[in-house]
C-alpha cells in the first residue's frame, strides 16, 4: 500500500478534499523529484494494481492511459507502467458488460469472498500487489491484515479532522519499521512491515 | 522568548492514547539514541506544562522515581541516568493548567486558572529557559489550538490502534509545517520534529 496522509493521519478532509497533498494525483509533476523516483521506482516493483470500483467508474484506466500517451512528460515512467499493469477492481456488483472508460482490456473483476479473493491473488506468482486507495478498500484490507507492507507519506500539514484508513481495525496493528526518509518538499516516507501475530 | 516544545508519543493513525487513555502501545524498550535525543530535547527544560489530568499521575510517578533511595545507590549507569531524569522531572518547575483545583498539593509546581493563551504568553515572555509539554491529550488539543507551540516532537510509534485520543482535532482550519527533520530510530520509533507555520 502507498497512500498520502496528513500529519493527524487522515487521507482526506472530511468531504474527499485531498488538494492539501504536496501532489494530489494531479498532471502537475513539480513536486521533489526525489520523492518522484521513491514512488516510480516502487510502482515498477508491482505486476498489479488493485484499485476500488469507484475508480474504475471515474476513470483511473483511462486517466493514465491518457496520461502515458506523451513520452517527454516527466510523468511517463510512472504513467507507462500503471497504464500497462494489470488493474484488478474487486466488485460484487459491477461486470464487464458495464463499459468504463479506458475499457477492460488491462483489467479484471474480481468477486466473491474478499479475504479469499485477495489472498488467492496474492499466492498466484508474480510480483507485488499495489493499492493507492480508494479510502474504503483500503480500509477493508487494513481490517483484515491483508497488506504486507506500508508506505506511508506524511504531508507537512494537520487537518483536524477527516477520512481515516485504519478506523475499521477491530484491534490494534504493530509493525516493523523498514525505513523512514525525509523529502525536501517536507513529506516524510514511513515504511512498515506488518508483524503477523 | 522562551520557546515552546511539543513531546509526545503517538501512533501511526494519529492518536496519543487509546479511547480510554490506554499506553499499552507505547514502545518502552528504548534504545541509546533515541534516550539522548530525549535528553538533548529536554537539556535546556526549566518548565513542564501539564494539563491537570496527567499531572495527577506524572506528578507523583516521578516524585517516587527521584526519590526513592534504592535507585540513587544503583551504580549501573542506564539506572543512574534514569535517576537524573527523574531528579529532573521532579525538581523542574511544574505548571497545571486545571479549572478545578484551587490549591496545588504538589511540589515545584504552580497552578494555572486563567485563560490558557494569556498564561502561555506570560509565561513565554518571562525570562528563562525552554518550555515542554508532555500531555495529556485534552490539555495538549486545547495548547495546539492557540498557535503557541513552536517546536513539534511527534514519537511516531509503529503501531496503528485504530481509534483513540486525537491532538489536532481543535484546530479550526489546516495548520501547514516546515519539516525540521525527521530521525529513525532502531526501536522502531521515528521521531518527526516539525515547526508550525505562522501567518
């Protein structure tokens, strides 16, 4: 999992906002070249992206298929890979019959029971599994232990209040921590394996 | 002016207790590095402030640690360390901010009953060293909320507890920092120390 979060740990404000985020998804690739490379380079380590069915149904294929289409942006590494990397949506109610933008094509629905689903993907070979979000899939594979590994970047800022991704847990988590890095732009990188009890 | 620093254990979601104030998932086996950050943070302290629910068991707790005789004979110098910290607990003064209390029963500490901004601010402009806040989580929420804190030391402890007791969440609009840095630590702690923005 690679998620943004705020100071007070939200991933969100209250209603969605998340334009507080040093980078907030956006086509604008200013942000700490450094922290760029942290976030390619861990995007290149994966074979699959599980994404939410929102996001299917707003666009996140069409979004970086669009956004691979120019070589000479300085988002291309990034937007390449996720745009040819195979997207699995897990959704007990949407089918491939519903069109999406973007299309099906690098993409597949998984449904079913969700534990068994994703750890039956997980034992499949291949390279790792990466979710950005949305905030309640997040959530639910938070609450049943199924992410090895966090990276979690703190923004320079405290919210106050908003969407949290580990509300749901019904117990406490420990974690080892891998590795902790400061960017110039401020975020601090915490990365974490999950200790299984 | 006196400075303001923030120190305060905290879980990777954001909370410095649990819903009913748990410490449980606090990381108590600290290595050397840290327990000298710890030191170096605190080395210039003449002035703890304490919200008068922590300060019914910090009070006491470090009274006991300095001056029970049996740790002052212990020649294992981490013991003897331990000791001085809680000399220094117990001997620097002490601020309760309280609504309650009328008198304090305690010693080296004051109580503070007025408007908390106004007291912080006189205390600030007196003449002295630097100025520490340890908790709890209401008085510390109330402290963020008046802007005077000038130093953040967040001990980032590898644990998410899912629910518990916020800091930030008096804020009334985003608070944006400047990262001083950020230090790992091998017991698993990240200490993040950040210093507010001010407009």
């Amino acid at each position: 999992m690679e998620t943004q979060v705020s100071i007070d740990g939200f991933i969100a404000e209250p209603d969605g906002n998340t334009n507080w985020m040093i980078w907030n998804w956006g086509p604008d690739w200013t942000w700490d070249k450094e922290l760029q490379k942290h976030h390619t380079d861990l995007t290149l380590s994966a074979d699959s992206i599980l994404i939410s069915r929102q996001m299917a149904e707003e666009g996140f294929i069409a979004h970086w298929q669009k956004a691979s289409e120019n070589s000479e942006s300085p988002q291309f590494a990034f937007a390449h890979h996720v745009s040819k990397t195979h997207k699995v949506v897990f959704s007990n109610t949407l089918t491939k019959s519903v069109a999406i933008s973007g299309g099906w094509d690098t993409a597949d629905i998984v449904s079913g029971n969700f534990v068994e689903q994703i750890n039956q993907l997980k034992s499949k070979p291949g390279k790792n599994i990466l979710v950005y979000g949305g905030a309640t899939l997040v959530s639910s594979l938070i609450k049943e232990r199924l992410i090895d590994e966090f990276h979690i970047l703190v923004n320079p800022i405290a919210l106050g209040n908003g969407l949290s991704i580990f509300r749901a847990m019904a117990d406490k988590q420990n974690m080892i921590l891998l590795q902790s890095k400061s960017f110039s732009c401020g975020v601090v990188l915490l990365q974490y394996k999950r200790i299984t009890n | 002016m006196r400075k303001l620093k923030l120190q305060v254990q905290i879980s990777i979601d954001g909370y410095i207790a649990g819903v009913n104030g748990e410490m449980d998932w606090i990381t108590w086996s600290l290595d050397n590095a840290i327990l000298k950050y710890i030191s170096d943070l605190n080395k210039d302290i003449d002035c703890i402030l304490l919200g008068r629910v922590l300060a019914e068991g910090f009070i006491p707790h470090w009274k006991m640690e300095a001056t029970d005789p049996t740790k002052k004979r212990d020649f294992v110098k981490e013991m003897s360390e331990q000791y001085d910290f809680a000399k220094k607990m117990h001997e620097t003064k002490k601020v309760v901010f309280t609504k309650s209390l009328k008198n304090s029963e305690w010693e080296n500490t004051v109580l503070a009953t007025g408007d908390l901004a106004t007291e912080i601010n006189t205390l600030k402009n007196q003449h002295g060293g630097d100025i520490v806040a340890y908790g709890g989580a209401a008085f510390v929420s109330s402290l963020i909320k008046t802007g005077l804190i000038d130093e953040f030391h967040l001990f980032v402890n590898p644990v998410a507890i899912g629910k518990g007791m916020a800091i930030f969440k008096e804020l009334e609009s985003k608070q944006d920092f400047n990262l001083v840095k950020a230090t790992s630590f091998e017991c698993g702690i990240v200490v993040i120390h950040y210093q507010p923005k001010r407009n």
